[in-house]
C-alpha cells in the first residue's frame, strides 16, 4: 500500500504550507488558536520525565544530529556511513555553539550565522577543497531549513527569539520541525525535491498542464449544461431538488462531525482534518465512495471520531492532523479499483508515473527510455544512441511495458 509513499508525503507538505498561510492569515487579524500549549498532560509528562533524568541534553543532541545529518546528505547526496558519523563529528562541534555560545549571545541571525559558518566549513573538510557549487547547494537547502523554522516560529511562539532554558517549547517547536525535515528529506533521497531529472517536468509543462485541465473542467461543465438544457421540465426538477438535499445531507454530516468534535475538544484538530482530506482528495487520483449514502455517512462519522481521538492538539503539532487528513484520502483512494490506459506521447507526468511505476523501478533503464520518449518526446535514433540498444529494441521495450500495463486492467 505504501510503495508510492513519496506522493503522500510530497502532498502532505504541499497541504502543509497552504494551511500554514491561513494560519498566518489567521493570526494577523488577531484570532490565536495555534499557540504553543504549555499546558498540555502529555507534554508536560514528557517534559517532567526528561528533565527528572537530565535527559534533555539528550535530546537536543539527537534533535540537532537529524537536522546536522540531514542537511549533510542532502547537500552531498551521500547516505553512506561514512556521512553518519561525520555527521556525529559535525554535530559535536554546534552542540558546544549551541549549548555555550548561543545562550550567551541570545539571537536568532547570530545563531544563523554562526550554524552556516560551521556547516561551510564542514562542507570544505569533507570534500577536501573549496567546491562553490556545493556551497551554493548547501545554502539553498540550509534557506529551506531556515524558512520552515522562522514560520514554526512566528505562528505557534509569536516571534524569533528562542527561549533555549525552556524544554516544553523547545520540545514543541522541534516536533514538527523535525517532521518537516525527515519528510523533506526523503522526498529529496527519491528525487523528488531540488533534483534536475528528478523534478519530472519543468514549470513550463505544468502550467501547460494546468491550462489543459482548466479547459477540460470547462467543457465539461458546458457539456454538462447542453446536456441539461435539452431535458424537459420533470427531471430538470428532479436534478436540482436532488443536487439541493445533496448538498443539505453534506452540510448536516459536515456539521455533525464538527458538533462531536467539539464535544470531545479537538474542534481545530478536526478542522484541519477535514481541509487536508478535501484539498488532497484528488491527488491520488478517483476518491471512494460507498454504494449507499447511509453507510457512507455511518463509516464517515466514526471514522473522523477515531482521527478526532488519535490526533495530537494543534496546541502541539500542526502537521499531525494534516498528515492523518492527507493520509486518509491515499488511504481510501486504494480502495478504488483503477484502470490503466497505455502509456502515449503528451500524456500528464502523474498520470505516466502512477501508470509505470506499477511495471517498471523508477530511474531503471524502462523508466528512463519511456519517460524521454512519452514525456520528452525523445526519438527512437537518439534513444538508441544514448542507450545502446537498436531502434527495434527501444520498440520493444515499449511494447512489452504497455502490453503489461494491458495485464493490470
């Protein structure tokens, strides 16, 4: 089921920093809902276990190692062990910054300064030389790194300056720090993030393919509008009264979900489930539906229950619930029973990965031969070429990958 995880989590980001800017949104005009709840039993629990046994250091350790090893492999592209541990050397070097220098000096661009400073250096010993590209490359994803710290900042403590001697908030404000940086992370290990091939298409061809779902949705609704023209005045009434009680029957089942949540204090947490389940519904293609809206209704309702229940409170993580409302809508997008049409020249990325993927290892030999023929539009000579395989050889593969898409309908 989770084979194509990277789309989960590349939605889960993408539904992140939309929620983000509401939030945002939210907080300039003065409603305050997403502050740091130092109050919270769970966190507070946490907190007094660590601190009883002086483990916080501890933690702040493991914390800035992720951060450390994080930024290192992305900007080498290395994984290797050999990165874990000089990792561990890079990481001893900011835990003395950050537990004696910065709390002397309490501000935030010193400690920016002073973080970057290390890292270029580091960056320096490991390659051996002075590499501008990979300086380049380190601040571009240190810019990502920061950007996600200065909004947790801003939307949950209020403002920039970090308050080292308090754990509860540090804890808190690193929680989704962290996610963000794992889910980062092994987005750009699967080429997904930062990558030239990887990228899958240029700007340009996604504003072409935007454009051309635009057009699609509007000849649709025109098709659909011909279509009810030219019906006689019984079932024009039957399909309004019939689109008025389904959009009653969605707002009261909407409502009742929002009404038990608050009955069980995870209104915001709900909020934010709904929105991310109805924002990623069709990323992973057709969303499920039951036969019978009574069923639909019941499973709907206990299952948003069981979600309310789970979550963290958004006074602790705002990712949290994103992630379980976008990972409800990949979940019930596997119950729908897919059709896969074969792969052809101009079709959408999405499509073409979602399709080939199930046959073929993404970044294999396969993948790369269709992927420059049905998205790059590549010829047979110069795939051949680059390829080493005969103008009927790069045919065939093709025609085998198609024939076993055929297999899967």
């Amino acid at each position: 089921m989770f084979k194509d995880y990277k789309k989960y989590l590349s939605t889960s980001i993408k539904v992140y920093l939309f929620v983000l800017v509401i939030v945002f949104i939210l907080k300039i005009v003065g409603l305050n809902y997403f502050g740091i709840d130092t109050n919270n039993t769970i966190v507070l629990k946490i907190s007094n276990i660590i601190l009883k046994y002086k483990l916080d250091y501890i933690w702040y350790f493991i914390s800035l190692y992720i951060y450390t090893y994080i930024l290192l492999s992305m900007t080498f592209n290395d994984y290797s062990t050999k990165m874990k541990i000089y990792g561990l050397f890079v990481t001893g070097i900011n835990y003395f910054n950050g537990y004696y220098t910065k709390n002397i000096v309490n501000n935030v661009l010193f400690s920016i300064i002073l973080d970057l400073s290390v890292f270029i250096i580091s960056v320096i010993i490991y390659e051996k030389r002075f590499n501008f590209k990979r300086i380049v490359k380190l601040f571009k994803i240190s810019l990502l790194m920061i950007l996600y710290e200065i909004i947790s900042g801003i939307i949950r403590n209020g403002n920039l300056k970090i308050d080292y001697s308090n754990f509860v908030i540090n804890f808190i404000l690193n929680f989704d720090y962290i996610l963000l940086m794992i889910i980062t992370y092994k987005l750009y290990e699967g080429g997904v993030l930062l990558c030239g091939e990887a990228e899958a298409y240029s700007f340009s061809q996604k504003k072409q393919n935007l454009k051309k779902s635009l057009l699609k949705l509007r000849k649709n609704y025109q098709n659909n509008l011909k279509k009810f023209k030219k019906k006689d005045k019984v079932e024009k009434l039957t399909i309004i009264i019939y689109i008025f009680l389904s959009l009653i029957w969605n707002i009261f089942s909407v409502v009742l979900i929002l009404l038990v949540a608050r009955l069980n204090n995870t209104f915001v947490e709900c909020i934010f489930i709904l929105t991310s389940f109805w924002l990623s519904k069709r990323s992973f293609g057709k969303a499920f539906h039951f036969n019978s809206m009574l069923i639909c209704f019941i499973v709907s309702n206990s299952t948003y229950y069981c979600l309310n229940r789970v979550t963290m409170p958004v006074g602790f993580s705002i990712i949290i619930p994103i992630l379980l409302g976008v990972g409800l809508s990949y979940v019930t997008s596997k119950f729908v029973k897919k059709t896969y049409s074969p792969l052809y020249r101009g079709m959408p990325i999405d499509v073409f990965e979602e399709t080939i993927l199930k046959i073929v290892e993404k970044y294999s030999i396969k993948y790369k031969i269709c992927y420059e023929f049905y998205i790059n539009k590549t010829s047979d000579i110069s795939l051949s070429f680059k390829y080493n395989y005969s103008i009927s050889g790069i045919r065939k593969i093709r025609d085998r990958i198609n024939e076993k898409i055929k297999k899967l309908n």
